[in-house]
C-alpha cells in the first residue's frame, strides 16, 4: 500500500434529474436550515412552557397525579415567586446538570490522548496491517472504535479510509462511506470501551425519568454504562452490515457510474509510523496493561473499597459504578501522556495542561447549549406540563394497547426522522427524553430501554442529514477524489446505510429484548425495577 493504484476507469454517467427522494431530502434541508441553534431552540422552549404554564394554570384535570394522589395542577411559571425562584436558582439549575460534569471530566483525558497523536498513531497502526480482503470491516470497526475520541473518527478515520481503499485499487469514495458509516452511523456502538457519549445520554435519561410523576422516580440513579451490552453487541451487527451494503452495492454502483478524477499529485498518501510512534504505542500498551492488571487486583477483593456495602461490584451504589467517568478519564490520560513522553511529541507537563485546555475549549458550543438546556428541563419540570403529557400520553396508549414491540420501533422512528432535522445527540435526547422517558415509564418500560431505542434512530439517520456539524467536511473529503461530488452524492451514497441500519438495527433490539438479554450494568427492560 505505498502507491496508490487508481481503480479501472468507470465511465462516466450524465447527471440524471432530481428523483422523488432526492427532492424529499433537499425539502427536509431547506426545513432544518430553518431552524434555530439549538442552544436559541432551548431558550424558546423554555418561553414557550413559560406561557403554556400560565394559560394551563386555571385549568382543572381530573388526572390523578401518583406523587401526591391529587389531580395533577399545572403551576404558573410566571408568577413572581416562580420567576423569582427561577432566578435564584439559574446558577445551580446550571452547574446541577447532571451531563455537564461527566463530559467535561470524561473530555479532559480524551483531549490528552487526541493532543499527544496517541489516538491518531493507534488508528493509523490499526489500518496499516490490514488485509486487502479483510479491508471494509475492520476500517468500519475502526470507525466505531473512534468514537472513544468524540470527533476524531470524522477527522481521521473518514479520510484515511479513502487513502487505504485508493492505495489498495478499490475506489476510494466507497472508502469514505464505509468509514462514514462506522463512525456516524455506527454512533452508539462500542467496541467493549465506553465513551463519552454513554455518560452524557445516562445523564439525561436520569433528568428526564426524575421529571416523572411517579413517587419513586425523584430518586433514579441511571449507569452510565446502561446501554454498555446492548451497544458492544450491536458493534459486529453493525460491521457485517456496512461490510455486505459496502461491497456488494456501494463499491460496484461507484466503478460503473462516478470516475476519480482528482489530481493524482494532489492525492493524500498514507504515512507509515514512524520508529517513535512505535515506541511510543509500545510504552503507551504496556503502561495501560500495567494500570489495568492494578486496578482489577484492587477489585476483585470480596473486602475491596470498590465494592458495595453488600459486597457487589454492578450494584448502583458500589463505587466502581460511580467512578465510571473517572477511569475513562484516566484510562485515556495514562496512555496519551506515556505516549507523549515516549514518542517526543510532549516534552513537559505544559503539553498535557495544553491537550486538557485544548479539549475544554472545543466544548465551548457544548457548555452554552447545556446552559440553555438545563433551564428549560427546570422549567419543564416544575410547571408539571411534562409530568401532565406523560400521564395523558400513557392512558392513550394503553387505551390503544400497543404491544411493546411497536411501541419501541415507534421511538426509534420518531428519533430518526428528528435527526434529519436536529444534529446534536444531546440537543435530541434532551427534548425527546423529557417527554417519552416519563410517558413510557408509565406503561412500564424502563429509562434504559427508552434510551436504548433513541440510540438506535439517532445513529441510523446521521449519515443521510446534511445538517450534521461534519457533514459538509465529508463532502470535502469526496471532492478531493471526485471534482463533481456534493450533498447529493453523499447521500446517495449513505442512504442504502441508512436503510439497512435502522431495519437491522431496530430488529436487533427487538431480538435482544424478547430474549432477555441485559442491555447494561445496572439496566433493567421494566419499570418499576422488579
């Protein structure tokens, strides 16, 4: 894989007119394009319950609400108590949200691990000794494995994955969408580690199933590795499927119909690692083996301070459970800084300060929209609409008596259509969280379950929105090979993904549901947890 060999040369098909499915996605881009930030989008809301609250106040209901056994009464959010309490309480509403901390903590050993080049050496070493046969799952697993670094499979992963198929004479944009299709499409999968994304979703299920009417919910305790099972599982499934879409409809669509027309001297070229990389990788293992062989010896014992008071190690109140966010933090820290040290790109503790201060201000757009979210769920939370739509929306739907089943594929498919319009995984789940994970804990369907089926529609449709942050730079990775791609030959290409994705996807979780396998630590199908 030294000289790209560029794939036989396609003919060249003319631009055929929009189709009705091209013209569906250009409307649906218009739409969202229209939409405001949604950091703007949470304030609005937060107006929106405001006035809600006050015209709803006079309203009597005969709802019972569960918590006080009374029907249930909206408050006036407009009053001057509750204004005046709204605004003694900004800050904490604030600094109280519970996804906040955990990104943050989680983010500052993953920005070490990103600024040293141990995540990009890793990546690299990982495609540089794969087979040419065995090429399109493992640039899909390693896609998903980036996840673990946030953004850097959109920045790394995608593009090295069109240099790999180009220097293997396979075409390079079925490169880009397979990789494509690991790291965005295959977003809430996992390959065995956990990311930063499983304590910033766990976060807010715990504010959206603490919003719920019933008595017991104010003292919900969601595992940020609740999905942890369901999500590792879900990564192979993932692969076969990007591997059979890549080469059996992808790849053979693009040798007949899009030619690479790039300039070959202008071409990226792989980079071999260097003898310091090397090294670097090398002492950067053995000190991650090291950390763990420790830790687990100081789990294990019966009388281990990890433990429970009862002696368990899964149980909510169990401090290894509680430190999930930590040991991310330091199981990125130690191998990026023994990576740095090793391989000569740090050369003092200013470098790390420098990889933690660097992560922290790429989360600048996060901290403002979590500002914003966090006063909406207050909002929300104490005006009692939520827990008002939740006990409505649950009668409705035991009057209609869905099975379960079609219960779950209608929240996945009501998360894959939002997607189209709202990037952000958070932005989703906090709006679709607040109001489904309290409606379906009324029927008897678990905060875990709930968040199991949003991550399963919002990866499906990630790769077929151009309103995705990284979408547009995907696009610029394709023009690079191909002069004339644009959105539209992404989402052509993405699209049979997509599909396959969320029909795949959504029977997986039907299956690991009716089976009964647990979907995480601390997890649970029902609720109440019998």
């Amino acid at each position: 894989m030294t000289s790209p060999t560029p794939p036989a040369a396609p003919t060249t098909a003319a631009n055929p007119p929009l189709s009705p499915l091209a013209r569906a996605l250009n409307a649906v881009e218009r739409l969202g394009n229209k939409l405001p930030d949604p950091a703007i989008l949470f304030a609005l809301l937060m107006v929106l319950v405001w006035l809600l609250s006050w015209w709803m106040s006079s309203m009597q209901f005969t709802d019972i609400d569960p918590r006080s056994q009374q029907p249930i009464a909206i408050k006036n959010l407009l009053s001057g108590a509750a204004l005046a309490a709204f605004a003694s309480g900004l800050v904490t509403n604030f600094t109280g949200f519970a996804p906040l901390g955990v990104v943050l903590v989680a983010m500052l050993g993953l920005g070490v691990a990103e600024h040293t080049g141990f995540i990009n050496a890793g990546l690299r070493a990982i495609l540089a000794v794969t087979a040419r046969a065995l090429l399109t799952p493992v640039l899909i697993a390693v896609g998903i494995l980036s996840h673990v670094a946030v953004d850097a499979g959109y920045v790394l992963v995608i593009p090295l994955g069109a240099v790999m198929f180009y220097a293997a004479g396979r075409h390079p944009l079925a490169g880009i969408s397979a990789a494509f299709a690991g790291v965005s499409g295959g977003f809430s999968a996992t390959f065995f580690i956990p990311s930063s994304l499983d304590p910033l979703l766990a976060g807010l299920t715990q504010v959206a199933a603490r919003l719920s009417a019933d008595p017991g919910a104010a003292a919900i305790v969601i595992n940020p590795l609740n999905n942890f099972y369901f999500t590792s599982a879900s990564a192979l499934m993932i692969v076969l499927l990007g591997w059979a879409v890549t080469d059996l409809l992808i790849e053979p669509r693009l040798r007949k119909s899009t030619a690479v027309d790039g300039d070959p001297a202008e071409l990226p070229k792989i980079e071999p690692l260097s003898a310091k990389e090397k090294r670097g990788l090398l002492m950067a293992g053995l000190a991650t083996l090291v950390a763990a062989g420790l830790f687990v010896a100081a789990v294990l014992p019966a009388d281990s301070a990890w433990r429970s008071p009862a002696g368990e190690l899964a149980a909510a109140a169990a401090p290894l459970m509680k430190s999930i966010v930590a040991l991310i933090f330091v199981f990125f820290l130690i191998p990026g800084v023994v990576y740095g040290y090793a391989s000569g790109s740090i050369q003092s503790h200013a470098d790390i300060v420098k990889g933690m201060s660097k992560a922290m201000s790429g989360m600048g757009y996060y901290i403002v929209m979590a500002f914003f979210c966090a006063q909406f769920i207050y909002a929300f939370g104490q005006s009692n609409l939520g827990a008002l739509l939740a006990i409505k929306g649950a009668s409705w739907l035991k009057d209609m008596a869905f099975p379960t089943g079609v219960t779950l594929i209608g929240m996945v498919l009501l998360t894959s259509v939002v997607n189209l319009l709202i990037g952000s995984a958070s932005a989703k789940w906090a709006l679709i969280g607040a109001i489904m994970v309290p409606m379906l804990m009324q029927l008897g369907i678990s905060p875990d379950l709930t968040q199991a089926a949003y991550r399963v529609g919002d990866s499906s449709t990630n790769i077929i929105t151009p309103l995705m942050p990284y979408f547009p730079l995907i696009v610029v990775f394709c023009q690079k090979y191909v002069k004339g791609a644009g959105i539209g030959t992404l989402i052509a290409l993405m699209l049979p993904y997509s599909l396959a994705l969320l029909v795949g996807w959504t029977a997986f979780l039907l299956g690991f549901w009716a089976l009964g396998f647990p979907l995480g630590v601390g997890a649970s199908y029902v609720y109440p947890v019998p």
